[in-house]
C-alpha cells in the first residue's frame, strides 16, 4: 500500500512578496508583480516588464543568515531563502535535516549561469576569475543548500525546462510512497538573467506589456524570478503538524512535437492530465479548481484550453498565476503548487489577471475577480515544459 503524502511546509520568493503571507496577500488583493525591473541588467528593461523579486543580491545576502560567500549566485540565495522558510513552516529539526530519510530535489533551468556576463568572461580567460567561476553548473545551487544544512540523504536536480519543480514534486511523492524517504524538501529557483531573456527574445515570444493570459489578445509571456519550496512528509512523520494538503497524484507525458510547442490536439497535456487523475484515483468531474500553465502565448494558451476539453468537457474554475508572477522557469511548478494549494487551504481563487477578451473560440473562461467561497477537495496544477515534457500535479484537502 502507497504511503499518503502530505506538504507541511512551504516557503516563496517572488516579485509579490518576500515570504508565504507576502504572496499570499498580493494574490487575494489582485496585485501583480510585473514591472519595471530595478535589478537586473539588460537593454531589455528598458522595453520590456519583468517579474522581479524587489532585492539587490547584497539585500538577499543579508536575509539569510551566515550567506555571505561570494560565490553563492543568486540563484542559490533566493532558493536558500525559500528553503530557509519552508524548513521552519514544516518545524523539522536539525537531526531530521540531517538524517539521510530526508532527501533534497530541486531545479533550475539557468541555475549558476545566472550571471551571463561573468559567464562569458571566464570562459574565454577574460581577465582574473569571477566569484562565480565554480559555480555555473545547474546543480550549483543545490549542492550548496546541502552543504549549507549538512543534509546526507538521496540528492538531486532536475531540469525539464518549465515543468522541473513539478516534477520534482512528482519525485519525492514517489520516494516517500515507496519507502526511499520519509521527508524530502522539493522546489525550484530561477533567476532573471541575460541568458534566459535573451533566449526568450530570440524565439519573439516576450510581451512589451505585462502578459495576458488566455486573453484573445495575448501576444507573448513576461519572465519572472522566483524561488518556491515545499516540505513533504510520509503522513505518519507529520503527526502534530500542520497538513497543508496531500499530495494525491501526479502524471508526466512527453508531447514529443517541437522543442518550444505543444501540439494542435494537446496530446502531452492530455496525457499528463489524464495520469495524474489516474494516479490520483479521481474522475475530472472531482476536480473543483486548476492552476493552469497560462504562459500567455498564443500557442500554449489555446492548446491548454484544447486539453481542458478533451479531459474535462467543461473544466472547473481556472486561473493563470504567471499573470503575477510573469514565468518563472524552473521555479514555476514549485510556485504555482504553492498558489494552489493556497487556494485550497482558504477555499478561494484568485483572479486571473489582464484576460479582458477571453479566447472567442472557447465556450469557458478564467476566473477574472476573486472567487472567495469555492469549496474545493481536489486541485490540479499544470507545468508544461519546453522539449515537450508535461506534468500535472493533484492537490487535495487533508481530512
């Protein structure tokens, strides 16, 4: 029999707020974090909005105790900020931090490469070396967390591109289901950076104005950092805690179609939505409310809603929370399964922002005020990642 899962921690950094209540405020009084950027470097802030956490590097340095090597990206500082919260939230001690049932998976799709520039320059012997210069690797940010907190149990990094915190989410529910762990800490940070926007730009896919998701008009998504991380637990490790939610289900499918586009018939999406119902034991009709992966682009917002038919019908309540956020890569599953279990902790839905002309060829729509009474048991969060990779993830009410 599968050991029950459930979250007892949670802690974010994003462009709405510094911690779990910062967030959690921004997204019941409807108040976007998409702007002008103050931080980050690039010919871009000047033309384009981004979702930027209101901190210098320096800033972070100081909210995280005993975080002053030179070396740490700010990729590992907003992710040690998150880990910081999450570790408290869920009450775990130093010995069960340490223990080697507790194991660590994170993600990240810059990770240490956030500083382009300095990238650049060691790698062509440009005068003497950055503080970075060990520290580009993707799983950069991870090994120092576990350096940071002595941990010795099962690590690991994932980068799916936009579904990778999903499915390190869908990773620890597995190791505890079977046993491998009785705890893993699970999330992903991503940072603005040349690398990634510019990248982004090339594609043509970047909105001169805050994103619109699912919005007739959507022209392109807006970037965004963030660092977001959840404690799960075997349930019978959570006994006099508090149970944010279970995590009841997850499915992961390729759509095997283009390296930055899902396909016409939604058939990755199809395929995850339908697992992760599968796994989770549920019917669609179950399924009271979805975070949808509502980049904003014109691609994946109509095949989503091509997806949202095909499993659904009808699909329940939906929202896009990137509309706060702007897209936040590697770190967006991690977030948006915070959002929605927030919203199930709370029973409510956030409005789904800038959408003033839904798509006309869809009978539906997203939530666009805030719904502040929906009864909801069960809660499905998409990720859907370049390359193809798709994961859907269940959240329910723990009883």
């Amino acid at each position: 029999m599968k050991r029950k899962v459930v979250v007892t921690g949670m802690g974010v950094i994003s462009s709405l707020g510094n911690n779990l209540n910062e967030n959690h405020q921004s997204l019941r009084n409807a108040l976007s974090g998409i702007g002008k950027a103050d931080f980050f470097e690039s010919a871009y802030v000047a033309t384009l909005p981004f979702a930027e956490i209101n901190a210098s590097d320096e800033q972070l340095r100081i909210k995280v105790p005993n975080a002053a090597n030179p070396s740490y990206t700010r990729t590992t500082l907003i992710a040690l900020h998150a880990v910081l919260e999450a570790i408290q939230d869920a009450q775990l001690t130093t010995e069960q931090l340490q223990s080697n049932r507790t194991a660590f998976i994170s993600s990240s799709t810059v990770g240490g490469m956030c500083y382009t520039d300095s990238l650049y320059n060691d790698a062509n012997d440009n005068g003497n070396p950055s503080p970075y210069v060990t520290s580009y690797e993707g799983s950069d940010h991870t090994v120092r967390i576990a350096l940071y907190f002595g941990l010795t149990g099962y690590t690991d990094t994932i980068n799916t591109a936009c579904s990778s915190s999903a499915n390190a989410i869908m990773q620890g529910m597995r190791l505890i289901q079977t046993g491998r762990a009785d705890r893993v800490i699970v999330g992903g940070a991503d940072c603005l950076a040349k690398y990634t926007v510019n990248g982004f730009n090339a594609l043509r896919i970047l909105s001169e104005s805050p994103c619109k998701p699912f919005d007739q008009n959507r022209d392109g998504l807006t970037l965004g950092e963030a660092a977001a991380y959840l404690v799960l637990e075997a349930e019978e490790c959570s006994i006099g805690k508090r149970k944010w939610a279970e995590v009841s289900g997850a499915g992961n499918a390729n759509d095997a179609y283009h390296p930055s586009a899902t396909s016409d018939d939604a058939r990755g999406p199809v395929l995850a939505m339908t697992r992760a119902l599968d796994n989770a034991g549920l019917r669609p009709d179950q399924i009271a409310y979805i975070n949808a992966h509502g980049t904003g682009t014109e691609n994946n917002d109509r095949t989503e809603c091509v997806g949202f038919q095909r499993v659904f019908g009808t699909p329940p309540a939906f929202n896009s929370t990137k509309s706060y956020t702007g897209h936040t890569l590697g770190a967006a599953g991690s977030l948006e399964a915070v959002f929605t279990i927030l919203s199930i902790a709370n029973q409510e839905v956030y409005a789904s922002l800038n959408c003033e002309h839904p798509q006309a060829e869809f009978a539906f729509q997203p939530a666009r005020s805030h719904i502040q009474v929906l009864p909801i048991a069960h809660a499905m969060s998409n990720s859907f990642g370049f390359g193809g990779n798709c994961t859907s993830l269940i959240f329910s009410a723990c009883s």
